[in-house]
C-alpha cells in the first residue's frame, strides 16, 4: 500500500477533491498547513506597512491507497491541481507498512 501526501494551493482544494471522487478514492485526511519552496514568500502592504509573508497558505491531502491505484490518483492530482506556476505544489509517495480500522479491526486493503 501507498500513502499519496500532495501539498497544493488551497484555492485547488475542490478541484483536486472532484477529481480524486472521479477516479474512485473515498476518503482523504486534509490539513490547513503553511510553507514554502521556490516561491519564498512575498512582501505585502498591510496599513501602510511593508511586511514579508514568509510562509504561504497550502493544504495537504493525504490519501492510503492499495499499489495499482497510486498512479492514477497521482494524475488526478497533478491534473487537477496544476496552474503552471510557481508554488503549485509537490506530490510525496510513500510505502504503508499496515493500516488498521479501529472500529473493525480490518488490516491491510480491506481497512482503507
């Protein structure tokens, strides 16, 4: 199994959400985060003031899914969250050593 982490901007939040129901994931854990990359930030007026924001707003998604479906909801990521700039966001995919439901007790596939 595959533990597909996405950071992306949070305005990308329902496209990427539509997408992923599209191609059949059921559930996601989002987070409310702050970071940057490339991007590093930006300068903004606030009252007559100049200040620098150095963390921007992004939202992370992460979503277990079994092996044969990580490519695809890679791409449904990617697609729907792409704006072709800067600050678009990254796609972490990592190896999920086991996951259990709590309520049933069910392992593996059958717990995601």
């Amino acid at each position: 199994m595959k533990l597909i982490t996405a950071i992306v901007k949070p305005f990308k939040l329902d496209d990427v959400r539509e997408a992923l129901a599209e191609v059949g994931i059921q559930g996601i854990t989002v987070t409310e985060v702050k970071g940057f990359g490339r991007q590093k930030g930006h300068t903004e007026l606030y009252r007559g003031a100049e200040y620098v924001v150095d963390f921007l707003p992004k939202v992370k998604l992460e979503i277990a899914v079994e092996d044969g479906h990580a490519e695809t909801v890679v791409d449904a990521i990617t697609k729907s969250a792409q704006t072709g700039k800067i600050g678009d966001g990254k796609i972490f995919i990592s190896e999920l050593e086991q996951v259990i439901r709590i309520r049933t007790g069910e392992t593996g596939s059958d717990a995601v």
